[in-house]
C-alpha cells in the first residue's frame, strides 16, 4: 500500500494529465457544496479539489495518540477533584468549580471532543492544537464535503484503484450519548433529548441532523434555545412542552457562565439533577487552555507516568500565562515567529495573534504588551504541514498551491471516531483567516477476489 506522500502525488499527476476535465467536475463540486446544508449563518463551506488522504497507518496513530491523551485528561480530572491546591492552578470561577465537583452522573469525563492537532504526514509526528469539547462541531461540514467529492473526476479515478473508506459522525454519537445516558439513575428507555446552545452561536443544520437521528433511535428530540428553557416542578422544559430527559450540550462553558443569569433555569435543572447532562461541566478541564500550561507544571508531571511526561513534552506546545513572572517576553519580542498569543477560552478561533502574521517586530510588540492581561496565553508556535492542492473555483487556468493544515480528530467517550480537515493559503487555520474545509478519506488496498 502506498503512502501518503505517494498517494498525494498521483492525485496531483492524474489532474496535471487531465486538468479541464478535473476542472469541470470540480464545478459540480463546488455547485454541490452551494446548494447544501454545509452553512453556517448563511455562510457556505469553501473547499479545494484534492481531498485529504489517510492511510490505515495514520488511523491507527490517531488512535494511540487518543488513548494516551485521554488517560491524561482522567488523571488530570481525578487529582482535580481530590486536591485542593491542584484546583487553584486553574482559577476557574466559584460557580463551574462547584459543578466539577458534583458526583458525576456517568463514567465517562468527556463524552465528547474534537482534538485539533498539527500532523507531519512524513514523519508522522503531531504537536496539539486545541482540545475542543462539548461544542464540538463540523460532523455535517465533513459529510457534505464527502458527497461533493464523489461527484469529481478526482476521486473516481481513485476509487477505481483503492477502497475508499469515510467515517460515519452522526449515528454513532447518537448512539454514544444515549449509552452513556442509561448509567444514569431511572434512565428511560426511549429518553426527550433536547439539544442545547445559544442560538445565535448555533450550527441549525447540524442540529437537526442530529434530530432526526435521535429520532431514528427511538429517542424524541427538540433544539432548544437554553435562555428559553423553563425548570418548574422538578422537571425542565423546552417550547415543546416535554419534560427533558437527557441534554446533548453543544452551548460551551465559557458562554454558560457568561450569561450565568440569563440561563438560571437551565443551571436550577442541572444543580437538581433533573437532567442527565452530556457533557457535564467536568468537560471544561480539558477544554480550557490554561490546561496546556498546566501539564507540563511541577504537580501534573508528578502525578504522570514516565511515557505520559514524555508524551507531554513532546506533544503539548509550551504555553505561559500573558501575566506570569516567568513570561519569556524579550525571546517573545525578538523571536515572533515562535509564538502565537491565544485567549484561555474561546472558540472559533477569536482573538488568536501569530508572530508570523506580523510584518515587523514593532508591531508584534504592541499586540503583546496588548494583551499581558487576565484571560489570555502565550504559546509555542507550531508550523502547520504544507501540501499541495489546487483551487477550480475560477476554472482550469489555474496552478496548485501551497496549503498549511490542521487536523481535527472526532473522539466519542475516549474512542477516535473521524476527522475533520481544514487547510489555509497562509500559515494560520482559523475562521478568522479564511480557512477552507477539505473532505477526509480513508485509502486502503481493495479487497482481492
């Protein structure tokens, strides 16, 4: 079986032999891509023509990388419960301490994440990114991107060679959360789920995706804005009337404790125990990335085992504080390339500054004394992987380019599930940067007769 550099380079030499063609089904593509569900806030997903390619070699890296992540995060989350020293590293507010601490409801600490990383296809070495949990999104992104790629000349071609393979997101989380759901007590067979945010925020064609499947399932299901949820008489409601059984939360922490009181009913209905919560808040241990700076911190290291440690330091970018004495400012203002400055929690990429998107040091300079304040982080800047691809949007006149990605790894209760890839023309990915989505795909031999 060939690797990913081999497959890359004969999608390349299949579109240089037969551009116009290529060119062609890439406007049924992108024509494809227009006209689907693939929008957020009226905003549709831009792609490129070559998709991304993995081998069985990288699934079975992503799913080492996982079980060894996600042994951390439950070490990390137990010594947070029972040390009260160790809690304070993370200054989280009164209020989402005193939900951490609950007794959970069900085993699993994170039910569900996307774990963005910065993946060397050659040297199959990753450095992580961004450990994204309860608001986890893009399931419906990939698989709209995976049925306008079958429409291009580009995959055709493969699949006449190889087996192509893609990952199933919706069914199988359902089928997740409501596992999970019946370790709770007095579960219900056939539980009222309602799927949760603040509207404004929300993904609606996801979510109704993700409603029908719950539907299929044998579980009714309604998307609720969580401002309007009503908590009376022990059970919490939504405008359908129901008493809700089971909460999927795609609402992330940072907004639940911002809008602390606009959401009172909702937080009544948790502190009571009148819903089971997927996921609970124990979620924003791992999501807030003050966690990065706090693996590699004296207290975690001792708790972890000599393969964890080394995991640590070769996976997880150094990361300080913007207020900590030991700030490395003067290598931060000579060296800016090295370094990216990130809020502790945000989503969406908000507020995220790279050296190397700045044309000089004065510049840079300013941007950090900016932001040497309560809230945000400095990191090691991570060079995203380049390869190639080529962009029909304008037709078949066109060269290929360069493209920096990012590797988002869907994980439901502790176990890999898919992948979610995004590229930019420039070396950061993020929504702020015109990222472009790309369509994943698993190459493997085809089965022989």
């Amino acid at each position: 079986m060939p690797g990913l550099l081999e497959l890359n380079q004969t999608y390349c030499e299949s579109i240089t032999k037969e551009k116009t063609l290529h060119a062609v089904s890439a406007l049924e593509e992108i024509a494809y891509m227009n006209s689907s569900t693939a929008k957020y806030h009226g905003r549709c997903v831009s792609t490129l023509y070559i998709p991304k390619i993995f081998t069985e070699e990288d699934i079975a890296n992503f799913k080492q990388l996982i079980k060894v992540l996600y042994g951390i995060f439950d070490k990390v989350i137990a010594q947070y419960r029972k040390d009260s020293v160790y809690r304070s590293l993370f200054a989280f507010p009164k209020e989402l301490e005193d939900f951490i601490l609950r007794t959970p409801q069900y085993r699993s600490n994170i039910p569900i994440a996307r774990i963005d990383i910065f993946y060397n296809e050659e040297t199959k070495d990753f450095k992580f990114c961004e450990f994204n949990t309860d608001g986890s999104s893009a399931m419906n992104e990939d698989r709209e991107l995976n049925h306008a790629l079958k429409l291009t000349l580009g995959y055709q071609k493969l699949a006449q060679s190889y087996q192509i393979q893609t990952l199933e997101l919706f069914d199988s989380w359902v089928e997740t959360s409501l596992r999970i759901y019946q370790e709770t007590n007095d579960a219900k067979e056939h539980p009222y789920v309602a799927i949760v945010d603040f509207m404004e925020s929300a993904t609606n064609n996801e979510f109704e995706i993700f409603a029908d499947c719950y539907r299929s399932h044998g579980a009714e299901c309604e998307i609720c804005e969580i401002r309007e949820l009503k908590f009376q008489n022990g059970k919490l409601y939504g405008k359908g009337g129901r008493p809700i059984d089971m909460i999927y939360r795609r609402a992330v922490t940072s907004d639940v404790i911002k809008y602390y009181e606009e959401v009172a009913d909702f937080i009544a209905a948790v502190k009571a125990r009148a819903v089971c919560l997927i996921g609970d808040f124990t979620t924003q241990i791992a999501h807030n990335k003050v966690l990065y700076q706090i693996l590699h911190h004296p207290m975690t290291q001792e708790f972890l085992s000599e393969e964890e440690r080394a995991y640590v330091k070769a996976h997880v970018p150094y990361t300080a504080l913007m207020t900590a004495d030991y700030l490395p400012y003067d290598k931060m203002i000579a060296n800016k390339d090295n370094y990216i400055i990130k809020p502790l929690d945000s989503y969406g990429s908000k507020g995220v500054f790279a050296g190397v998107e700045f044309e000089n040091t004065d510049e840079w300079k300013k941007m950090v004394d900016t932001h040497r304040k309560e809230g945000y982080l400095v990191q090691e800047f991570c060079m995203p992987y380049q390869t190639k691809n080529i962009d029909f949007s304008k037709g078949a006149d066109t060269d290929f380019i360069d493209v920096s990605n990012l590797t988002g790894l869907f994980v439901y209760d502790g176990e890999f599930q898919g992948i979610y890839s995004r590229v930019s023309r420039g070396k950061i990915i993020s929504t702020q940067y015109s990222e472009i989505a790309l369509p994943s795909i698993i190459v493997k031999e085809k089965d022989k007769k």
